[in-house]
C-alpha cells in the first residue's frame, strides 16, 4: 500500500521513518506492507532532519491525488488552510486520509466526516487528541456500546508541565513560563496553550464521539491558567485539591456541558497524579465506569506512532477483510526468573543483639548483593524485623546469599523477598 | 447482524442486555443493526436475571453453527473445555468469535488464531484481560508500529482489593481476605485470584500482544499475596514504595521475562495510585514511551461493554467496508456556563480586620452560595487571602453574589474563581 504524507514537520518526519524502519513488523503485525510513495512540502529544498530522494517530492497535491498508487494521505500540515481543502480532495479521489490536525476537526470534523462516507473512505485521526495515547480508537471502538456521561482531560502539556512546576517549586507563573520557552516546553508565542484554545479545538473531537454531537469551537467556555497563582495551588492543596487545566465534557439535564478551564479535583483522583507534559483523558460511561488513558501528549515519536496506527487501520480496510485476521505469534519462552536482575525488597526476623546488621551486611556483600536502604527497628521483643532495599542484583547471587544468611543462628526467618520495580 | 451467546452468567446478561438496550445507538454510531438471535446455556430452565424468549435456547452449539442467521459467536462459557473446541467450531463455520477467556487464550491462543486466519473471519478477545478497559485494540492497533518493551499490569482485581485495604488500614491479609470474600469481592476459593493464576493467564495474553510470541502459562514466574504482611507495606512505604501485585512482561537481552508476583512500585508510579478493585496496565515502547491504560477490570457492564465493542468490530468487518466510516454526529450546541451547577474554589484579597469574613460570607449565603471549607490567613500585611470552596451553587447565583462582594469597601480583588471537579 502507497502512503503520502503532506507536510515534513516533526510528526512527518517520524512517520517516515517509522513506516521505513518497522516496516517488517508492521507488514508482519497486520498483514499491509506499507511505503511511503510522495511528500509534499512547501520548499523541498529546505535542510530537513531526514533523507528524501529528489523524486518523492511531489510537485503539488494534483500529483498525490492522481497517483493510483498512493492509498493513504496523511494530512500533518496543520490549521484550516489548504489542510481541509487537500483532505476533501483526498478523500474525493477514494484516499483513506489520517490526519493529526485538531483544528481542522473541530471546525470541520461534521463536513470531512460527511465526504468520507459519502465517498466511502476511512478517515482517521487518533493523533489530534492526546499525541501517542490510544484514545480516539477505544472511544470509538471498545466504547461504542457505552453510554459516555462525562470526558475530562489534561490534554495540553505545555500547562501541565507548567502547573506542575508551579506546583513542586512554588513559582510563579511568569517564572516557570520562561523556563519551559528556554527548554522547548512551550512556544514563543505561547497564548494557544496557556490560554486554553489548544485544549478547546482537542475537547470539541472528545465531546463528538463521547455524545455523537458536534458542537462550535465557540461553545466551548475557554479560560486558561495566567491568573493562577502559587498561592491557590497552596491553598487548593491544603483543601484536598490540585489545580489543572482541565477539558470536561458533560451529559447533563441542561446539555451538554463544554469548557476548558483550571479546576480543583481531589488530590486522590487518577487525574491529579498526571504531572509535567504528560496527558490524560478519565471517562465515565453508564456501563464501564471510569476509565483513564495516560501517556505522552505531544512529542515526534508518539504521535507519529499513533498516525501509524491510523495509516495501518485504514490500509487494512482498504485491502480487504483478510488483512484483519488475528496476528500470528512466534512460539517462545520466558526466561528463567533465576537469570533476571532486579532490586529486591528483602524482610527478615532476627534477634535484637548488637553485630546482627553487620553479620548479615557482611555476606550480602560476599554475594555482589549491594544494598541501597536499611530499616532495622528495635522493638525489645524477642525477634524484631530488618528490612533492606537492594540495589541491581542478579537473582542467583541473591538467592545463595540468602541461603546462608539463612543458616545464621541470629536470623529466625527470611520473612519476605519482594521484588522492586523502579519504574520510570 | 444475528448473534449468538455461549453461556449465560454475568457477563453474557450483560451482553444481551446491553445489546437489546443500545441496539439503536450501537446501529446509529457504527452502522451494523444486531440482535441476539440465540443462547447456549446448559440449563435452559434455569431461573435468571433475564427473560427470554423459549425459541431462543439452542439446544446444541450445532444449532447455532448451522444458523445462517448467527454471523458471530460470543463465547462466554470459560474454562478450557467445551469453549475450545466451540471457539474452532464456530471459527470452522466462517462465523467470528467474540471470547472473553482469558484462560482458553492463556493455552490456545496460537492455535485458535491460526484457526481465525485459515478460515478468514476475526476472533477478538478485549474482555480477556482488564474487563471494561480498552488494551487489546490498543495495543493491537494503535500500538501497531511500536516496539514495545515492558507492560506491567495490575490485572487481578481480588488482589488488587486485598491489598489496597491492607494498607489503608493495616489489617492481615487472611482478615481482608475475609471480609473481601463476605462482600463479593473474593470467591469462597480464592486460590486462582491470590495465588497469582487468574493474572498469570492474562499475562500470556498480552505478552502475545506486546511481543509477538505466544509463552507458554508455565513459563510464567508466578507468586501470589498470601505472605504479604501488613509490615511489609508500612516497611515499603517507609523506602517510597507500595506493594501491588504486578504482572510484568519485559523484553531483555537474555529474552522474555514474565512474572506475577508481589512487586515494590514507587508511591510517585502511576500504576502505585491504582486502588481498589481497579485494574491497569502500564505500557512503555520506543517510539510512545509510557502510557496507561486504567479502570475496572471486572463486573457485568464493564466486561459486557468490551464485548460489545468487540462484535461490532467483528459484525463491521463482516459487513464490509462501509460501515467503517466516520460516524454520523448530531450538530449541537453546549449549555452556557452560567447555566451550569458546580462547586467553586474563591480567593478574595481582604483588608485584615475583624468582620470581613462575617460580612462576606452573610452575602454568600443571602445568594444561596454555600460554603463548604474556609481558609483565613492573618499576615499582618495591607491585604490577605481569603479562601473559600463552596457546595454546589449556579454558576449564575455565584456571579450575582461575587458582584455584590466586589463592591464592599474590605475587599481589594476578587483574585481568582476557580471550577472544582469533585470527582468520582
């Protein structure tokens, strides 16, 4: 199957190479082996992170839409204009189109969605909320028996990352403003993000497929986070709250409620956790209940993953039903538990004499086994509990140091040996 | 589209349920028309929570598979046998299979999809692992073009709960065991949930889908709660560390690990915040990095609804690619915020004198603004916060009362109103 993609950006280019370097897995994943045919660009001779050869520069969208061999168009120009003229055009030349432009959809997502059945094409556009995070897939798909009541997102991450430094370090939001423009976390001109339009164009695509309703731009109420200052995210915190730039999208008796705001919510709700860029999207639907998708929002790598997961969705429907087949899987094994290297959490009973620390200390380091923390309480009872944190270790040293740790008179038990996850 | 249903427990009511209740919504968002057309149960004059028609009892899988009508079959019968060899039957048939079995793909998983493929119709399975949260689509579409590296799951609700009342209130594992099992939350035999089984079998499925290699169950390091102590949780949160019962799939150098065991997750982890009888699974890969995916992992709707979802992608590809296209959406309009009921988070900057709170909050309350919590911060200073979070009130009461203390001589600015989500 033929890919074009217009626009060369950050997303583009990590498409390209994506489809170029996982081609195999992807052809082996889902049956549809993928090429990207033509780009197009504004100035083909532009320095660009990537290596194109001269004929994969198409002269003008006329090219693309006349060549039989391109399947899939995939729109990452971004705006209104020509980005919704050259997805109409697509889709009228029977093109599947996956696009990651937000703002072409909340504007026109009821017209481009009307020319694409009518020209029975897919349209696709998992990257325009949430960057890498499956989120429009599972609301359309996996939910498309669920009656949604609510949606709410931290969907930008430039004020995420600002709220949350706002937060941690009790700065202003000048200050952290400044910080984020010096590390590329935030634009120069950053008003489409910390004034909350960047959310509104995401929350729009959200609110049609959670309650089947298109709703204007303009009816979402919009406030974004230059007022808030570190003295409310103080006080939100002493109250039980953290302040984020939220999306909501409501079913209730009234209609349906829409806004783009900084709100409070529970410091013990999934949403408060979801700190520096990274976005979330929490839905609660009259049969699933809440559920929470979480990832990274922005960034080259995962929302070119997520335009890739478009592009193979929508050559797969074009190829036919046999491509859609349950994906086959090499026969394997996991490796022994033994062999595997891990910190571990290790509790142990022993008496409450002076040198027992030592003794045991003593033959963890004889067995590589590096320790990184230390509880020992005393508790003037017979046996008391002495617990360590490792560092990396492999299992089997692990496991003979304590077998002879074991044997030590002054150790009653090895109560628990627990592994650690050190996470990200 | 006809469906037939194997099996008629908790989930398979809540099938027909759901069917029957958003079978015009279902029509309306994806174009396919379904209808439950049969039942397999093994006692049809069994007293349930549903009432159907005689007619509709098969009264043997032949039944169904030589039903012309019946276009996909939804196993929810469990275990390994009869569902096995039903799954190939009806796969034999050319009719698709919906399962939520975590245990027959556990063990077959390799053979039944090699089944699917030969026979050219789909066997989807997203109730198999995380019930009403969506993993398989994304993981098998959106994620199409990732290499993934780790996923880590909280995947056993029973345990899940255990553990998370142990902690909370420092009670033993065999007292919330207990009382989980008087609630329903634990079976009278609870081995297959706290001794890791249940899990174990969910991890095989999505080490298929993260790695593309079918391990066999027995390869699966497996280690149940049963020894987790009460100290051990207060000891790991001592080191910023919970304990949860995690299934990890990794890939490394030396090849697939795969275990389900006790695991100490850092408290800032996400997946350290998932409670209850929550259910998630944390994701990384090389292009998206982290995501995750988080909600109820069991119950009637939540796994009716994946299973929904899956014979609509089954009964779409089906009927081909036409009703693959966007979804029609209503054109709507949002309510106006003014319209809408909330509670507030206001911060007043006041003159530092006696009466002012007494003065400000007689007008709240004359708009029938109720105040939930107060913060008053003397600072000797020209002007201090005054902080209030309110019950819920109309947005436009709200307003009418903040005009009114806008004016009084005591109150310098009205620095900041604030939304509060109170969350779930």
């Amino acid at each position: 199957m033929g890919v074009a993609v217009l626009g060369l950006g950050t997303v583009g280019i990590g498409v390209v190479d994506i489809l170029s370097k996982n081609r195999a897995m992807i052809f082996n994943r889902s049956g549809v082996d993928l090429e990207v045919r033509k780009v197009l660009v504004s100035n083909p001779n532009k320095k660009r992170e990537i290596d194109l050869a001269k004929d994969m520069f198409a002269k003008d969208i006329e090219e693309i839409l006349q060549d039989d061999e391109i399947d899939v168009v995939v729109e990452l120009i971004g705006g209104l204009s020509p980005a919704k003229e050259y997805i109409i055009k697509a889709l009228e030349a029977k093109k599947a189109v996956v696009t990651a432009n937000k703002a072409v959809l909340a504007h026109h997502a009821a017209e481009l969605f009307a020319v694409a059945r009518k020209n029975n094409v897919p349209l696709y556009y998992e990257a325009s909320v949430g960057g890498g995070i499956p989120l429009i897939t599972p609301l359309t798909e996996s939910l498309v028996g669920s009656n949604i009541t609510s949606v709410m997102g931290i969907i930008n991450g430039t004020t995420n990352y600002i709220l949350t430094k706002m937060s941690t370090e009790g700065s202003s939001f000048e200050e952290v403003l400044a910080e984020a423009q010096r590390l590329g976390y935030a634009e120069a001109d950053p008003s489409a993000d910390v004034d909350g339009l960047d959310a509104a164009h995401k929350l729009v695509v959200l609110i049609a497929l959670a309650f089947d309703t298109h709703i204007k731009l303009s009816d979402v109420h919009c406030e974004g986070i230059r007022k808030i200052d570190p003295m409310d995210i103080k006080f939100a915190r002493d109250f039980g709250y953290a302040i984020k730039l939220l999306a909501v999208g409501k079913k209730t008796d009234l209609g349906i409620e829409a806004r783009v705001q900084p709100t409070l919510i529970p410091l013990h709700h999934p949403l408060a956790s979801v700190n520096n860029v990274f976005n979330a999207v929490f839905v609660e639907s009259e049969e699933v209940g809440e559920i929470m998708l979480y990832g990274r929002g922005a960034g080259r790598y995962p929302t070119a993953s997520a335009v890739v997961g478009d592009i193979v969705s929508a050559a797969r429907i074009l190829s036919g039903a046999k491509s859609q087949l349950p994906r086959k899987f090499a026969m394997g094994s996991a490796v022994s538990v033994k062999k595997t290297v891990g910190c571990y959490y290790i509790r142990l009973m022993v008496e409450d004499r002076p040198g027992v620390l030592g003794e045991i200390a003593n033959i963890l380091g004889q067995n590589n086994v590096s320790v990184a923390s230390v509880i020992q309480e005393g508790r003037a009872q017979d046996q008391v509990p002495l617990v360590f944190l490792t560092h990396e270790v492999n299992y089997g040293s692990l496991e003979k140091g304590l077998e002879l740790i074991g044997r030590l008179p002054c150790v009653r038990e090895i109560a628990n040996v627990i592994r650690v996850e050190r996470g990200y």
